[in-house]
C-alpha cells in the first residue's frame, strides 16, 4: 500500500531558510543581488534583466522579510495603548504545546536579558525578529521583551530584553508571554508608537503561561572590573566570590560561572575576547551612534567596495595625542568630529555595559593595566576620560607586573618557590603594534599570617617595528603578490623565487626583504592598496582601494590565526566557495570586494580566486620579521652576559604562539627556561591574553583580602633611543641617553642669533627615527636668577652651567622624563650679564610622526 511519510527532516528545512531583509539588499550592488537569485533559484531574477530596484523587490516578494520593527524605546502612553488591546479582548491567543520557555523568569533592572540567561525556545521562523508582552493575569503590561536566534544555536530562538525597556512585577503571581508572528508584531510596533490608522479588531500571539517573574536590584560587584586593552583586542574580567552567588541564587546565568575565580566578560558574539575596534552607524543631528567590536567589523564587511565610513583601529596608539580630534563619518556621508579620548571612553563603557549585563551585576570600580612602555601616559589618559570608576594608582601592578605576579601566584599554590631566595624574570610581550621586554626580581616571605612578596620590574627593551600585526602585514604582502599571479599578472620576480629567497639560515640578515618589497611594490599597479594615495582621486576610487586594503588585512588575520590560533593546521585556503576539503581549513572571503585596475580603469572581481597556503610559506614569509625583533631585544642582554642571572622568561601576547619565536630565543637561552602555553582547543584560546587580567585581579584580592602583603617597585627604565644636536661646527653631541638609568642634564651652545635648534632621535641601532625641531622667540624669554632656575627645576640645571654662559650664548639644557616618555629642553641664555630663561618644552619619544601605522593608507 502506498503513502505518503513524514519527512521532519524537510520540514526543518524549509523552516530554516534563508531570509533577506530590505535593509540588507539596499546596501547591496546589482551583482550581489543577481547572484542571490541564482543561489536562490529565483527564476524570474535570473531570467529577466532588471535594474537594482527590481532586483530588490523580487528578493523581497520571494525571500525577504520585512525590517526589525522592534520596540526599543519606553513610553507610558504606548504601554496604556498595548493594555487597551487586552482589556478590549483584542488579542487571540494560539497554543502550540512544543513552545515553551522557563516558568520562572529572572529579571535584573537596568539591565537586559540575553542568550546567556538561557530563555529559549523551539525556533520558528514566523517569530523571528519579532516583539513579545510580558502581561499579568490583570491585563497589565509587565515587560517588551524581543525574539531573536543566537548564532551558534539555530535550533531556538531566545527570548531577550533590552536594558533601556522596564519590567516590573504584578501583584498576582501568574503571567503570560505573547508571542506574535511578524505581521502582527509589526501591527504591535505601530500600535505602541502610534504610528497612524485604525486599531486592529483582533492580533493573533502565541500564549506562553509562566508561574512567577520576579525583577532583582543588580548585584554590586566588591572588586574592580579589570579591563585587559589590547591593540587588536581587549578581554575583561571580574572576582567572584561566595557573596556574589548568594545574591545570585536561583537565576540561570549564575550557574555558567566559578565561585571565587577570575571571570571574563562574554561578548555578544559569544567570545571572551572582543576586537578593539570602534565603528561608526549612524552621524544624527551630529551626535554619532558608535558600534563596537565584532559588530564594527560585521559593519565594515557588509559594505560595498564603494561605500566608506569610519572605523577605528589601533587606538591604544592615541595616547600620545588624545585630544587630537577624529572625523566621524556614517554611510551616507554625514559627518561631525570628535576627540579621541571621547571614543576611546565609548568602548570602555561599552565593556562595562556588557560586562554589567553579563554578570548582572552593577561596576562600581575599574582597573586598566597599563602597558609597560608610557605608562605615566595612559595612567593620566584613563583617569581621566573615566574618573567616575579609576581606582587610585598607589602600588598597582602594571601589564608586565600583572603577568608576572599571576605567574608567582601560580608557583606559590603549586610551591614551586623557596622562601626567601630572589629569582629573576624577564617577561616578553608581543602585542599588536609593539614588543616590550622586562626584568623582574621577586622574592618572598611567609610569616604565618600573609605572604610577603617583593618585586621589582624595570622595562629593558622594546621594538615598536614589530608586532602581531606587522606579521599579519608581511602575509598581506604574500597574499597580495599570489592574487596578482593569479589574476594573470607578471612580476618582476615570481612569488615562489620570493620564497626562496627568503629561506636562508641569515635569520634576520639585514636587506632579507628587499626583493619582496620591490614585488609588492610592483603589485600596487595592478591591486592596489595605499588608499591614502587616492585623496584627490574619486570617491568612488578612494573607496574601492580602500576595501581592498581592509578586506586583504582582514583574511591575512584570519590566515594567521587559523595557523597559530591551534595545533595541527598544515594547509589554510582562502575562497569565496564553500569548500568540502577536510583537510585544509578554509578562510571564507566575500564576493565583490576586490578591484584590480587594468588601462587606468578598476574591475571589480567576483569570485576571489582559491589561494591555498602552506605552513611553511608562512613560516618564510614571517621568520626573518621575527628574528630581527628577537636579536633587537635580547642582543644587549647577551652581549651584557645577563642573561644567566634570570630563572625563566614568560611570553605574552598572542604572537607568541607562533613556534618560531621558541626556535629564534633559543639561540640566546635554553628553551626550558621560556615559559607560555599553547592549547590546541581552537583558535579562540586566549591564555596569553588572560594573564595581565589574571594577574591584576589576584594581586588586588590578596592585598584586599590580607592574603599577601605585595611591595611593588619600579627602577628607572632603560629607554631604546638617544637624542642628539649639532654644536656650530658641525660636530654631533649627545643630549640624552635613553639606555642609560641615571638622569643626568647635558647642553648645547648656540650664539644669541639662531634661535633654531635641530634635535635626532635615533634608536638603538643607530638609525634616526626623527628630527625635531626647537624653535625659540627672544618675547618668550625672562630675565632670572639662578636661585629663580633652581627653584623651577631644582638641580637639574646646576649653578656651574649657568655660570659659565657667556655674553650672546644661547645654551639648551636637555634631560630624560623616563616615566612619561620623553625628555624636556629649557633654554637659557646670558645678555649683558643677565640671565634670560625660556619655557621647557617636552618631546614624547614616540608619536605619530615616525612610528609605523598600518592604517595609515600607505601600505
């Protein structure tokens, strides 16, 4: 006997498809369009020309679903119009049994309710996107709660809640959850902004009965929210103690966490690390809407190869200049300005918004680390950009501190430390722009009470030619010179006789990538990338060179992370196909992002083309960068014979899972002593990162908690440049000299007439990084005495200097500020047996006039 049989299986999937929203397809061109209806099988799209307009419109009668008309804003006359639907009876309840979610619902005022508290149920397409009332057995409106899918679980949708909507309990402790479908809940949106025309007779909502909804004050945190910031990403993260979960008891999101442990903030997209990045939705009425993280970067792909706004990268690199302003820019090309320490405290109140929201808790308190490099710096910058939450500096570990007082904490618990003996540390730590390298002393003592624990740090080298993304750049550069093979171009010398030039056991020999940065070079012509040289051409050439660069530098990041981010991975592709191949992990590139430009004219490409790479290229491509930093750092301590005084050295920085940074310290100390663990659990493992948050929330639970009394000490740093001037015959003489700890005030004479001093700055190889330039107006000057100068800068400028100025001199007195980073020159000058003194001006070692930004268009 035939028949028919259920296929649930078909069923889900059909329920399950792909749905576009208006929103979506405006902001895409006529080939995305068509290409959605060939994937789609829309006949008519496909068949039939038709512009963009008509494009749009048969996606959306086919495929589309109407935009997010979703409640966001409270408003007392739309909660009294929603009521008036129930008290007239207007709304038709459905029952569908498989529809249910917890009888008990927690809810936490002033802050939102999201997929981490687990409200959920089965998905169904209908109620996607869509609004739902929480009513009391009286009718009254409780809560405007919203339905939405979760990325990583597409069986459910959840049941979620802003932190601007209210909620609030009834008297009777029996509630109802409607749910309504996509028409009717757009109906509801109307109906509560009263947008116009006639109240519906009846709205049809799925009933979902719940036994009780109980609102909670949230829960005030006793220890500082501690807020790792990074250049390519931030983490944050907070104590939890037995206090904590009493006053959680019984909500569903308390029990995802570990009672007296360090926790992080889990972000919207569900990872513990968010991208430090800032974008910008919408300039209204010049007030911008910022979006942050992993939706800025969402935003910045969505977009065409022609559309631009801002985005913000890299901007721990703003500390130097905070008050300079940015121009902010939305899609439709509104703009307005805005400070840089204004945007910097708009991701770091996003953090603590979502870390409130995570842990359902209310931040009273929060402590930034401060890198180890300009720490004077950003100390003064995030004090005051959030006064409102900085705990006071005295006796704070900073980054370098902060890994190493986690990694002794760790050895105390473990005892793998003998009491009172000194051990030394160096603590290297590769960021995204920057590597720095410390020295530590520590030792300690247990009096039966508490630990006493001494340490003692001092920064002894850095590098800021090299970091996590200079890497991320030298693979561009790879994937950039095989596109352009690819795309039917010549170079002057093939990418794989590249590689071979790179394989040499020279390591880091001066000239490595001279060849490679000529092809590069070569390649501009043909796919091209230095946006900032395309400011006078048109926008819409601006914008496609633009993209290029960002969606290149982006799967350059994702190549390197899938290479590094684990264990195993030999072989990486990059397509804009789908791929089935298990054995390569493939790194997923949009359609219609890149031009080429052939004839002066620009082509935009449709299909990226398969790129596959091997372990070993990469491992070329990038051993020579990291050899070089490595010698850089650890040469002078070699050639000191210092290195045998440390015990061990711990790696930090998520670079520094990459294997070739072992093989190049080995060549300086025994591989036993480097300290750092990789997991092979995927690429979102962040144990490197975790261990600055790690260490500073364990140093302020033992000090608060009289665990361990802590003294922390901080020796002059050794500075990796020197300053130097030209006396009037030419020859050159050193001002000051960043290697060495002891500050000592030197000169340089001019005659009365050149007011114009020239200043070098050169690293520590000598190279010049810099010139500044000190110009002197005489108005500026004011006669003084002696007693005067020492009094504003006490011995630095000792009696025998000012006394041995000559008539018409013109002496400029230099000398370091180790711990802001910089250095200071105060001229003086003797006119007819006076002294005459002018202001002190300070000059930052580093700043955005010569150190390297990936960003700046000319890459």
């Amino acid at each position: 006997m035939s028949g028919y049989i259920l296929n649930r299986e078909g069923l889900r999937e059909k329920e399950k498809k792909t749905l576009y929203r208006l929103s979506e397809l405006e902001l895409m061109t006529t080939h995305q369009l068509r290409e959605i209806c060939r994937r789609e099988r829309i006949i008519q799209g496909i068949l039939n020309p038709m512009d963009k307009e008509e494009l749009v419109h048969t996606i959306m009668r086919y495929r589309g679903t109407k935009d997010q008309l979703l409640i966001h804003s409270a408003s007392e006359t739309g909660i009294r119009m929603l009521e008036m639907m129930f008290d007239n009876r207007r709304i038709v309840p459905l029952r569908e049994k498989v529809l249910q979610i917890p009888s008990r619902l927690i809810v936490y005022e002033g802050l939102s309710v999201d997929t981490a508290d687990q409200v959920r149920m089965p998905y169904r397409s209908a109620l996607e996107n869509t609004n739902a009332l929480l009513v009391s057995r009286e009718r009254e409106v409780c809560g405007i709660f919203h339905l939405r899918t979760n990325e990583k679980d597409r069986e459910h949708l959840y049941v979620v809640r802003e932190e601007e909507m209210p909620c609030r309990e009834s008297d009777w402790k029996e509630y109802n959850l409607y749910c309504f479908p996509q028409q009717e809940s757009d109906m509801l949106f109307s109906i509560y902004y009263g947008l116009g025309g006639e109240m519906p007779e009846h709205l049809s909502a799925y009933k979902i009965p719940l036994m009780d909804v109980e609102v909670r004050r949230p829960i005030d945190l006793k220890m500082p929210l501690v807020i790792g910031f990074g250049t390519d990403s931030t983490i944050a993260g907070v104590w939890l103690d037995a206090m904590y979960f009493e006053e959680a008891k019984g909500a569903p999101f308390a029990q995802n966490f570990q009672e007296n442990a360090v926790q992080y903030t889990v972000f919207p997209d569900g990872n513990r690390m968010v991208p430090t990045v800032v974008g910008v939705a919408a300039v209204q009425e010049g007030t911008p809407q910022f979006v942050f993280g992993q939706e800025a970067v969402k935003l910045s792909n969505a977009g065409y190869v022609d559309e631009g706004f801002s985005i913000f990268y890299d901007m721990k690199r703003w500390v130097c200049d905070p008050d300079r302003e940015e121009e902010i820019t939305d899609r439709e090309g509104r703009r307005t300005f805005l400070a840089r320490r204004e945007i910097i405290r708009e991701f770091f109140m996003y953090v603590v918004r979502t870390t409130e929201n995570c842990f359902k808790c209310r931040v009273r308190q929060v402590y930034v680390p401060c890198p180890v490099r300009q720490t004077a710096l950003f100390q003064k910058l995030f004090h005051e950009i959030l006064p409102e939450y900085m705990l006071p500096d005295n006796e704070l570990p900073d980054e370098g501190v902060s890994i190493l007082y986690n990694t002794v904490s760790g050895m105390l618990e473990s005892r793998k430390l003998e009491e009172d003996t000194e051990y030394q540390a160096l603590v290297l730590d590769c960021g995204g722009t920057a590597t720095n390298l410390c020295a530590c002393q520590f030792r300690f003592h247990d009096d039966r009470v508490a630990y006493h624990i001494s340490i003692r740090a001092a920064y002894e080298n850095g590098d800021v030619d090299f970091g996590g993304n200079h890497l991320t750049y030298r693979i561009m550069q790879y994937i950039k010179l095989r596109l352009v093979e690819r795309f039917g171009f010549r170079l002057l010398v093939s990418a794989d006789a590249l590689l071979q030039d790179l394989d040499t056991d020279a390591g880091a020999a001066a000239g490595l990538y001279s060849a490679f940065e000529k092809a590069y070079e070569t390649a501009e012509q043909y796919l091209p990338t230095r946006f900032g040289e395309y400011g006078t051409r048109s926008r819409e050439a601006y914008f496609k060179v633009r993209n290029n660069f960002y969606h290149l530098f982006y799967l350059s990041e994702q190549v390197k992370k899938q290479f590094y981010g684990q264990a195993g991975i030999l072989r990486v592709g990059i397509s804009s196909d789908k791929n089935k191949d298990s054995s390569i992990a493939w790194v997923q590139a949009d359609k219609w992002k890149l031009s080429i430009q052939e004839n002066g004219a620009f082509r935009i490409i449709k299909e990226f083309p398969e790129i596959i790479i091997n372990l070993y290229e990469i491992g070329l491509v990038i051993r020579g960068e990291i050899y070089g930093a490595v010698q850089k750092l650890m040469e002078p301590l070699y050639q000191g014979d210092r290195l045998r005084d440390f015990s061990f050295l711990r790696l930090t920085g998520q670079s520094c899972k990459i294997d070739i940074f072992k093989e190049a310290l080995k060549e300086f100390i025994p591989g036993r002593m480097i300290q750092f663990r990789r997991s092979s659990k995927g690429a979102g493992d962040t144990d490197l990162k975790t261990g600055c948050v790690d260490g500073a929330l364990k140093y302020i639970r033992d000090k608060r908690l009289g665990y361990a009394q802590a003294q922390l000490y901080t020796d002059t740093p050794r500075l990796p440049y020197t300053v130097s001037a030209l006396t009037h015959n030419g020859k050159e003489v050193e001002l000051v000299n960043g290697f060495q700890r002891r500050e000592v005030t030197r000169y340089v004479s001019r005659n009365l007439e050149d007011l114009t001093l020239y200043l070098y700055l050169r690293d520590t190889e000598g190279r010049e990084r810099y010139r500044f330039c000190l110009d002197c107006a005489l108005e500026q000057f004011r006669e003084v005495t002696y007693e005067e100068i020492q009094e504003a800068y006490s011995t630095r400028i000792p009696q025998k200097d000012t006394d041995s100025i000559v008539d018409n001199e013109l002496r400029f007195f230099a000398w370091k500020r180790s711990q802001e980073w910089g250095y200071v020159i105060v001229p003086v000058y003797r006119k007819e047996e006076r002294l005459y003194m002018g202001d002190m001006q300070f000059f930052p070692f580093e700043h955005e006039g010569w150190t390297m930004n990936l960003y700046d268009g000319m890459k």
